[in-house]
C-alpha cells in the first residue's frame, strides 16, 4: 500500500528514470530520477500543462529558454513551471542519484 | 521563483502547520509540518477528494477507520488516500520535525 520514494533505483541507470506514482483525476505524480544526466542540448521541455516540482535529493540546473536566469537545485528547492515556460535540465551531480518528484496539472 | 520544504519552519510550532504551496487548476499542494503533533483522538480526516501523500522527513503511523491496518511511515514513504478512506495521523516523531507533502486532487 505505501511505496518509498527513495527506494527502488536501478544500480544501473544509462538514462534518467521517469515513473508515473499517479496519474488520475487530471494530475500526474512523477518521480524522475538523474544520475548526472541532463536534457540534451538545445531540446526543451515546452508544455501545454502546469508543473510543479521539487528536488528531493541531489543536485541540479534549471535553464530557461530566453533571458530568464538558470535556477540552480538543492535538496528541497521546489519550483513551478508555468505550461508554455520552455525549461531544460541543463546539469546534475555527478554520480549521485537526483530525485525530483514532478507534479503535472491543468491539462 | 524557488523556495524549500525544508526551510521557513517557525521554532515554535504549537499546532501543526499547513500551507497551500499551489493551488491551482483542481490541484492542490499542501505542505504540512507536524513536530510531535497527532490528529486529535476520536477525528478522522474524511474527504472527497483523493490524497496522495509522502513523509519526506521524520517518522509517522497513519491510523483508518474500520479494519484497515495502520501504516508506519519513513522518510520518503508515500500512500495514496482515495476519497472517503477514513484516515488520521495516530502518531509523528516528537521533538522532530516531520514534514508531509500532500498532493489534493479529483475535486
């Protein structure tokens, strides 16, 4: 009945892990999981919906698309991303497991 | 823009603290802080809408009306609360900081 947040990563992680927690009643719960992975360079994340997010572990870099200042992360940073703010993971800590729970809304 | 789950704790927390972090297209976010603190003998929370809830630090026993066996939480243990389930926080950690996100949808 109860799962846990910081369990259950693969030792191997050759890409960032994404797993819908939830996903009813127009929201989506997400855990994403980087181990030193970023969004490939010059692709954006350009959505249609709200999102809210924290990092629950680790570190990382936010970047925005035009002349928005990159946010940097730390464990328990919590930002909302407006749907149409065109974001990109630009960095995360080496070798050590950011956890970022996700939450989607207003489709 | 960013702000943290960990931080802004006042010293003093006689009742436990809830703050709506997003609240917004049928979603809301709720961060709560209880130190010790329990959901008053005989209440139960008893709600309409759906709960997905994690404990991200401290420890917690969630209790449920009727014969649903209680659930011990940890630091990064989440449950989902579909609406109607009876439920109330029995027990946190004293002396700790025990601090919950609750996503509140499907209103």
């Amino acid at each position: 009945m109860k799962n846990n947040l910081f369990e259950n990563i693969p030792s191997n992680l050759p890409e960032e892990l994404f797993e819908i927690l939830q996903g009813s009643g127009g929201v989506k719960i997400e855990r994403i999981v980087s181990r030193g992975h970023a969004t490939p360079e010059g692709e954006w994340y350009d959505q249609s919906w709200d999102e809210w997010v924290v990092l629950l572990k680790g570190l990382a870099i936010l970047d925005f698309d035009g002349d928005k200042e990159s946010v940097s992360l730390k464990s328990g940073d919590f930002i909302f991303l407006p749907a149409g703010l065109r974001h990109r993971v630009a960095w995360t800590e080496p070798d050590v497991d950011s956890i970022w729970l996700a939450i989607h809304f207003n489709f």
